[in-house]
C-alpha cells in the first residue's frame, strides 16, 4: 500500500504566517507548542486572531516533521545560496568551496553538501593518522607500569598483580568522538542522497575501530584547544557544530534518543553574522 505524503506548512523566517482553523489539527498544534516552542511561536484560534492559527518562525530555517502525516518547513529569507556565506562567518568554516559547490536550490542541499565535505575530510585526516593523546588510566597489571599504588599493594601483599596508575597513548579521545558521533547523526538524518550517504558510512566506518561512540552536544565543539598536531580539527568541529547544532533528537530510551527528530539551522544576525 502506497504511503500517502505528508501534509507540508511551510513559513518563511521571521515572518506571521496565518491559517484557517481546519487546515491544522488540534493535537498538531499541541506538539508544536509542547516540543517547538522555542522555534516556533504559536497562537491558537481565538478572537484575537480571527480565529485562525498563528505561526511564526523565531528565525530556525530547516525541515520539523511534527508527526509522519504532518511536516514544517521553514525558508530563510535570503537565497539558499547566500547561506553559504553566513554559515562560513558564524561557525568560522574558513571553507574554499570549490566551484559549483554552492549551487543549492534547497536546504537539504546544503544539508548534504556540507556532510560530504565533512566526510571527506574525516577520511583524509584517517589516512594520514587519527590525532592521538595521552589519558590517565588505572589497572592491575603483572609488571610495573607508571606508579605503583603502595597503599594497595601494602595492604594485600599476597596479589601477584600490582595495582597501577599510568598513562596511555590513545586516538579514543573527545576529539574524535565529536566526529564519529556527528557522522552517526548524519546517517541517521536521511536527508543525503546515497553517493553522499556511502562517503558518510565509510568515514564513519572508518573511525569505528578506534573511537567510542557517545553522544555530544554542540557546545562540546566551541573553545577547544588546536596546536600543530591537531589544527586541522578546528574545521572538523566547526562542521559538526553546525549538524550537532540543528539535530533535534527525540526522548525516551536511548534507543530512539539517536532517531533524528527535527533538522533545523540556527539564526543568523544577517549584520554581524553570529549565531544567536
């Protein structure tokens, strides 16, 4: 049985957009006023309004399935086009995008133009070498390692094994965590075309044997430390910012917790071009 399409609202940034009454549904409204208040200011039919609902983006552009029968999408203001160069400004992309790679005519477009770039990217920093550090670990182990534990090792003499404290050597780190958990959310978006997708599941694979999969907030990838080994990870985070900042994930189990909710983008102030 063919799936109908769902019902699309669409809005422009910033701008009152009014409805008749039939047109959404009460529980419709109800979820975006309980999950997307934030985005979304929202006013019910009442006499103040004519009765007639009233939407009006608070500056989110992107795509908010509300339920699988009922969808927003939010247009920006200015050409898709000119995106590029906002995005570049607030999340300091510093991004040549090579001719004709910013010849989007949708945000999902945008959405995967810059997913393959990041995956890209992601593989050629995994042929080169994954960035590596140092991190304190604790084991018992049958030689010495680090420091001894002497408190233990006084306390239970007779254990073969000595209770160590060293450090190891390891491409587990945050740094690569923000990226291997970016791409999982990339995957789980949808919203690339399958030559895209593949490049994304390869980098993702790519970083599977060596990183940790947890999940990061997007503040995780402002102010953190670059020096000459890792430079070129400011880029990276930069780009997982940007996903990390309009992934919307649901609540619940951890299970549906990685389902991709809502991809939306953040406002720009269009004069000083900051995320807001």
């Amino acid at each position: 049985m063919k799936r109908e399409s769902p019902q699309i609202v669409e809005l422009t940034e910033y701008q009152l957009a009014t409805f008749d009454r039939p047109s959404i549904p009460e529980s419709i409204g109800q979820k975006i006023y309980q999950n997307y208040r934030k985005e979304i200011d929202i006013e019910f039919p009442n006499f103040k309004t004519q009765y007639r609902w009233q939407l009006k983006s608070k500056g989110r552009v992107g795509n908010i399935p509300i339920d699988p029968e009922f969808n927003i999408t939010i247009r920006p203001k200015v050409p898709i086009t000119n995106l590029f160069g906002m995005l570049d400004i607030a999340y300091k992309l510093n991004i040549n995008f090579p001719k004709g790679e910013i010849q989007c005519e949708s945000l999902e477009q945008i959405y995967e133009r810059l997913a393959n770039i990041l995956a890209r990217k992601i593989l050629d920093r995994c042929c080169k070498g994954l960035y590596r550090d140092y991190l304190p670990k604790t084991e018992k182990l049958p030689c010495i390692r680090g420091r001894i534990d002497m408190r233990q090792t006084m306390q239970k003499p007779w254990e073969v094994k000595l209770k160590c404290h060293y450090h190891e050597q390891t491409s587990d780190i945050e740094d690569n965590q923000i990226l291997a958990w970016t791409l999982f959310i990339i995957c789980r978006s949808g919203l690339c075309r399958e030559s895209v997708s593949s490049t994304v599941r390869k980098a993702f694979h790519a970083l599977q044997g060596f990183v940790t999969l947890k999940s990061f907030k997007p503040e995780a990838c402002i102010d953190r430390t670059y020096h000459r080994l890792n430079h070129d990870y400011q880029i990276l985070h930069a780009l997982c910012r940007f996903f990390l900042d309009g992934t919307y994930p649901l609540g619940g189990s951890s299970e549906e917790s990685s389902r991709i909710r809502a991809i939306v983008f953040p406002a720009l102030d269009r004069s000083v071009g900051v995320v807001m």
